[in-house]
C-alpha cells in the first residue's frame, strides 16, 4: 500500500494474460491483509454504535442484540444474524461500501431479530430504513446482491 493506494510489482517479460491471472490471484488476497490491518487500526466503522442509533430511529430501541462484530470469513454473505443467540455478523466487505449501505445490512441484520426469515412481514421492517430499496439497488448494480425481495432469499441471512 502506497498512499492509500495497492502498488503491484511483477516480474518483468509477463505477458499481459499471465499478469492479469497473477492479479486475479493476488488482490483478494491483498484486500483481504489490507481489511484486517484496517480492523486492528480501528479504522472499520463502529457497527455497535452504528446499530444501536439504527435500532432506535427503525425499531423504537427494541432490539436487544447481544453481539454486533465484523468477520473476515464471510465470502458468501454481507451479513448473518443467528436470531436464538442474537448475534450479528457484517462481513468486512462491507467496509469498503459507502455508510448508508451498511447501514442498510445492518438493519436486515437486525430485522432478523424480529422476523427470522425473509417474510413480507421482515422486508416491512427493512423498508423502514429510507435508503433501503436503494442500497439493494446499489448492492445488486456492484454484483454483490441478488434481485430477490420479499419472499426470496438473497445473499444476507
């Protein structure tokens, strides 16, 4: 990392397919040490303070999840919630997206705690948060979501 910014070097007289196989290769890797060195900087966003004004302003303070972390290991998922234990994970994929998105998994996140699926009764919670149908739109247009809605499953649980 060189002033924010990812400097590759790779062996001179590769050709261009053998370079970009080696990129393809390389960068989740380096994003993914890049992430981690962010966490332990304490340069990812509050996701306990994030969540707790969320849970005030969509669902009245209400909600009492116990814990609120980021993971590294979600490959899949932007997001999980294991309602019995009321833990909620974001992936640190999300990091990287603007605020008003992970606010957005984080309120699915949280709707979880109340509906445990993805009913019409949990997307009536989700649609809460203002910004929601266009942090899906974001999400799907970056390839990170699906198109599904109300009564489908998508790629937070």
């Amino acid at each position: 990392m060189v002033d924010g910014k990812i400097v590759v070097r790779l062996p001179a007289g590769l050709s261009k397919a053998e370079e970009a196989d080696l990129m393809t290769k390389l960068l989740p890797r380096i994003m993914k040490v890049a992430r981690k060195r962010a966490s332990a900087e304490g340069k990812l966003p509050d996701l306990k303070r994030r969540a707790a004004d969320l849970n005030r302003l969509h669902f009245g303070g209400k909600l009492k999840p116990h814990e609120i972390k980021w993971v590294t290991n979600q490959e899949k998922r932007y997001g999980s919630c294991t309602p019995p234990t009321a833990t909620i994970r974001i992936s640190d994929r999300v990091a990287s997206l603007p605020l008003w998105v992970l606010d957005y998994v984080l309120v699915h996140e949280l709707a979880h705690l109340v509906e445990a699926n993805h009913s019409a009764r949990f997307w009536k919670l989700v649609a809460k948060y203002p910004l929601a149908e266009r942090a899906r739109g974001y999400l799907m247009a970056i390839g990170l979501e699906g198109d599904a809605g109300p009564g489908d499953e998508d790629v937070m649980d």
